[in-house]
C-alpha cells in the first residue's frame, strides 16, 4: 500500500471540507486502503443520500484527476454511474465503492492538493479561442489555465470548449471525451469547485499533441466494435461519438456488472451508459451486440496493475 506524507493529507481534506457540507472520509482513498474503503461509504450512506455519496466520490476524482489513462477513466466511470442510477437501484451503492477504489487506485502518489481557486490574471489576458490553440500547440497547461479562468464566467464557455476539442483526434478522441464529460458534471456537481471541475478539460487538452480527427459513421464504428470484441481503441471511437449528442434519457438498460473498474478502464460500465443514451436515437444499430462485445472485453482485459498509467 502507497502512503503519501501528512502535509497534502491534511491539506486535501482540510481544504474540501471547509468547501463542503458532506464528504466520505477521504483516508482510505488517499491511502489506497481499498479494504477500508466499502466500510466508509456504508458509514456515509448511513447518514446521507445516494445523490450525496456521487458528490463526494466525484469530488476526490476529481480532485486525484491526471491526464493519465486511469486517473481521467476514473472520472469517466463516475458520470457513467450517476447516468446509471436508476438502472443500477439497490446496486447504486456498489458502483459507487468501485468508482472510489477506482478514483484511489488512479490517484498519483506524488500529487499534491490542485488549487481550487482560478489564478489571478493580468488586465491584458486573452480569452480567445486562438489563445487556448496556442496553449494546446505549447503542451502549456497554466497558460489553459489562465484562458479558462478569463471565460470561466462567460455564456459561451461549453460552445467554445466542445469546439475546441471536437478540433482534436488524439489519444482517441479523449480531449473531447473529457470535456464533454467535466461540462456535464460541472452541471450536476453545482458552482462550488466549478473551475477545478473545468480545468480538467483544459488539462487533458494541454498534455498531448493535437491530431486531426478523421470522422466515421456510427455503422462504421459499432462494425469495428463488434469485429474487435470492444476493444479499447475501436470503444472510445463510440465514447467519442456519444461526446457529440447532447445527453439525453435513454432506455433502461440490462444487467450492469459490478466489477474492479481498472480492469478494463471502466470501458463496460460506460458502454452501458452510452448505450443507454444512444439506443432510442439510433434503433437500427444491433448494441445488444455492441454490450456483449464490452463484456467479452472486459472479460480477458487486466490493466489494473497499471494503476497509474
């Protein structure tokens, strides 16, 4: 088991709970006591509601969020759950420890506490859209950062955001996929941390080069889907796919697996969720084939000793 030092213990906790009502002890997560971690949410949820549980879960993603392939899966699975709720019922509960084990095991043990505040800016700060290209093109993550602190407050910050990052097909298309994602739960998480939940966005769009996207039907990518047994790179081209639609209530969905998330980057659990989403838009698409495929994935995938890859 990985400890970090006391200091940005103390420090993590101490800042969130001067922000916020609620919180799941954060110890076991910090700590990476997966053991403990089942107890303490069954402890919170003696006394507060399954909606309150997400919050705080999705709050330490966030907060333990790097542009690593886990640590941002980690928040992925998070919104997957919650999109899930009703499907998942009683269940609820379970997805949420494996969200939390998830979001622990990805926590990189060196980071420090992120700054919840934005950064003060100078009177002359840009915040046009050729600014954050130029911030994506540098890999110059505080300079995304000053960007999204100038708009933070403006009307068409999402707009300029999900066209930014639809710009982009690197690293399988996941700069729109998490900033589609950070938008709908900035929505959901509510004002307080709103700009460290944004800043996600901004960092995975700064980590990697820009590729261009090369776009593909929806035949086209449930095909390959299908052909490759859901692998990881032809699912995220439906991940992505779904990051274009605006999210809409779906249809309830089959049984959803409770599983260990690292095993396959929470790849099951999400295709359910976009399934979900995308089945009543589309009903000519076979994605009864599209879920058995995420399941014989997730079935021979391992990548959970890769916890901070």
């Amino acid at each position: 088991r990985l400890v970090v030092t006391s200091a940005p213990r103390r420090s993590l906790i101490t800042d969130h709970r001067s922000r916020y009502s609620f919180l799941v002890n954060y110890e076991p997560l910090i700590e990476r006591d997966l053991d403990a971690i089942p107890g303490v949410v069954r402890e919170f949820r003696a006394s507060h509601s399954a909606h309150e549980l997400f919050l705080s879960i999705t709050r330490f993603a966030v907060l333990a969020y790097a542009p690593s392939q886990h640590a941002k899966h980690a928040v992925l699975a998070c919104l997957a759950a919650h999109d899930l709720r009703e499907d998942l019922g009683d269940r609820f509960d379970d997805a949420m420890i494996e969200c939390a084990c998830y979001a622990a095991e990805a926590r990189q043990p060196w980071s420090e506490p992120p700054i919840l505040d934005p950064p003060v800016l100078d009177a002359d700060q840009r915040g046009d859209l050729d600014e954050l290209r130029e911030a994506i093109t540098d890999l110059d993550r505080l300079r995304g950062e000053r960007w999204l602190a100038k708009r933070i407050d403006d009307a068409d910050l999402s707009r300029d955001l999900l066209a930014i990052a639809a710009e982009d097909g690197a690293d399988l298309g996941h700069k729109l996929i998490v900033t589609h994602a950070a938008l709908r739960l900035a929505e959901i998480l509510g004002e307080k941390g709103r700009y460290a939940m944004l800043r996600v966005a901004v960092w995975e769009m700064t980590a990697y080069p820009h590729e261009p996207f090369v776009a593909r039907s929806l035949d086209e990518i449930v095909a390959q889907i299908i052909e490759e047994r859901a692998s990881i790179e032809s699912a995220h081209a439906l991940f992505r796919f779904d990051a274009t639609l605006d999210p809409i209530v779906g249809n309830p969905q089959p049984q959803i697996p409770i599983y260990r998330l690292a095993r396959d980057y929470a790849e099951c659990l999400k295709m359910h969720a976009v399934v979900k989403r995308l089945r009543p838009q589309f009903p000519h698409i076979d994605f009864d084939a599209v879920l058995a495929a995420a399941k014989e994935n997730l079935e021979r995938s391992d990548f959970a000793e890769w916890s901070f890859a």
